[in-house]
C-alpha cells in the first residue's frame, strides 16, 4: 500500500494497493478425482468463472467493481475449489475528514466494499489476519500510518440485507511543516497587531503600522483556509484561533484611531471629568500610568504661592500634594498603555488554550 495522497479540504484520498479475495466454488473441486488430481492447480478468468460481484462503495469518479469481468487478471483455482483473485490498482475514495484539531489531526479512511445482488444469508465476508499487509508500504512525508480496523456492515436494500465490509485506515498527520510556516508566522503577527500601541502616536505611523499587520495577517488567513474542508459539521479550531485574532486586530485598528483623536485634539479643549477620574482611579492603576504630583505650598500668612521660587522660605511641612492638570496626551498614554495590557494579556491567553486544546489530541 502507497499513499500519494490525502486532501482534507476535498475529503479524498489515493492510494496505490491491492487486493487479495479468495472465496470456494465446490462445483470447481476436483481433488476426489483421480484423474484429474495430480493437478494442483489452473487459472481462468471472469468471463468463465463465477466470482463474487464486489464493488468499491465509496470511490470517488463512480462505483467501482473490484472484479471487471473484461478484466483479464487471472483467477488462481486449486483442487478443492478455493479461487483467488489479486487486483492491483490506483483507488480514490472518499474520506469523512475530521479537520477540528488541524495541524494536529488523525483522518479515519475506509474501504467500503458490499457483495451487491446477494443477501447476507448467501454470501459472508471474512478477514484474513493480518487484513493490512505492509510488505510494500511506503512512508509518506505527510502522513503516519498509525492502525488499522476491520469490520462488517449491513445495508438495507429492500426485503433483503446485503452484506457490507469496511477497512479503516488511520493517518496522524506529521504537524513540524504546519507548525514551522503556519503557526510561527500567525503568532508573531498576532503579537505585532498589539504591539501597535507602542508606536508613539506623534511618529504618525501608527495607522499605517496596525493596517499593514492585519492586511499580512488575513493573507496568512486564506492559506490556511485553502488547506481546510469548506463544511460546517466540524470547524478547525485553527480557524476560530485565527478568526478571533483577525477580530482582535480589527479592534486594534479602532481604539488606534480613537487613540489618535484624543492625542490630536485642542489643547483648549477641557479633558470630561470622567476620564479625568478614570486616568486616576482603578484603571489608571491597571495601566500603569505614574501619576504626577506638583507641590503647591502656602505661606506662614496663609497666602497661596504658585511657585517654588517664591516659597523658598516655607517649611516642608507646609507643602501639599496637588495632581497635575491631566491633558489630552496622558489620556491617549492612559489608552495606549491599558489596550496594550489587556489586548496582550488577551492574545498569550488565547493562545495558550488554542495549543492545549488542540494538543490534546495528538
């Protein structure tokens, strides 16, 4: 067995195989007679020998007979009546593809092969062991072959039950190329989009910066789409991880430019008391901003002194702690510094739970 290939996205997989059938005609044993006994063996073919009418269920292009009487491939028959038919052949099926763990996923692909026009009574399957031979495998570099597992099935055909059997194949993808030009590159873009807060907002490069990352970041978002399946019974959780960042950027590039609006604004225009309390409360604290305090003394008469320069006579234990004017630019400091927290905080959270959950299945 050879795998050329597995394609999630189509849910199809090729392989390069054989098959060995064997089944017993009595009406072919000649092993009691002796004339004809010392003879161990002969062949034939499908046009004169019977032979079971197999067919390949879930072939991609059509349904597939296993045994084409047009096909000359010998029939191998001993004395006792036992016929065997080996059949190699390029075969694509299609696949139930499980992409919820991509890169880290393990597809499940069968052989489905029914005995069509006879009922379960009148023909049964058996396997040989082992089922999957592995003599000519071949590695592939996508793929691990991990197990195999097979099983008989039924299908309701009517007043009759045709016998059905199924070879499933197990695959682990091999994740190391995924994770090196997939996942490398979308979280350094993840962590660039909240970086963007640092770019001081008088360079004039802060919108330009956001919009260039997310543009690189939605491109590194259609490569990995055009690896998934287009359905909706199970989504990658890749696909959220990265719909989630895409968003944050999106976000990013908002509280950017209302970050912008108030760093531009008139310097006489009076900051709104609320973001005054804001800049100084729990939230101030949560950023980190350093408040700033300017000493305001009084003299021994009681007059209030606005300079220091006229109060070099005061005694320190007359000075007072009054909070510096808050201006427009403390308030985009204040914004920029609690965005670039809470957003970061926000994408290392994200995705640390992207890698738990998706290791959890390897």
């Amino acid at each position: 067995m050879i795998l050329r290939d597995l394609d999630i996205a189509k849910g199809v997989i090729e392989l390069v195989g054989f098959f060995i059938i064997k089944w017993e005609d009595s009406r072919l044993d000649w092993s009691s007679n002796p004339t004809y006994n010392s003879i161990n063996y002969t062949f034939s073919t499908g046009k004169y020998t019977w032979y079971p009418p197999l067919v390949l269920f879930n072939s991609v292009d059509e349904v597939k007979m296993l045994m084409d009487p047009d096909n000359q491939n010998p029939i191998r028959i001993d004395q006792t009546g036992t016929c065997e038919y080996s059949s190699l052949d390029l075969m694509e099926l299609n696949c139930n593809t499980d992409a919820t763990y991509y890169p880290f996923d393990t597809q499940y692909c069968s052989f489905d092969v029914a005995a069509w026009g006879y009922a379960n009574t009148e023909l049964e399957f058996k396997f040989t062991k082992p089922t999957v031979y592995l003599s000519f495998f071949q590695e592939n570099g996508e793929w691990e072959f991990t197990d195999h597992t097979a099983y008989k099935r039924f299908i309701q055909k009517g007043h009759r039950i045709l016998p059905m059997a199924a070879i499933e194949l197990e695959f682990k993808r091999r994740p190391l190329y995924m994770a090196l030009h997939i996942f490398v590159p979308t979280i350094m873009l993840g962590i660039l989009i909240v970086v963007a807060f640092k770019v001081p907002p008088e360079s004039g490069e802060r919108l330009g910066y956001t919009l260039t990352t997310l543009l690189a970041y939605a491109v590194y978002l259609t490569m990995v789409s055009e690896h998934l399946p287009a359905v909706s019974l199970n989504i990658a959780y890749i696909t959220t991880y990265l719909n989630i960042t895409l968003v944050v950027g999106g976000l990013v590039v908002v509280l950017s430019t209302l970050g912008l609006i108030c760093f531009h604004k008139s310097e006489e225009e009076p900051v709104p008391q609320w973001m005054v309390r804001v800049h100084e409360g729990w939230i101030g604290k949560l950023a980190g901003v350093k408040r700033i305090h300017l000493p305001c003394c009084k003299s021994k008469d009681g007059n209030a002194v606005d300079t220091l320069d006229n109060s070099s006579n005061i005694s320190a234990d007359d000075h007072k702690g009054e909070v510096k004017d808050i201006k427009w630019p403390d308030i985009t400091r204040l914004m920029d510094m609690l965005f670039f927290r809470v957003l970061m905080f926000m994408t290392i959270l994200q995705q640390i739970v992207f890698f738990s959950m998706c290791l959890s299945n390897f």
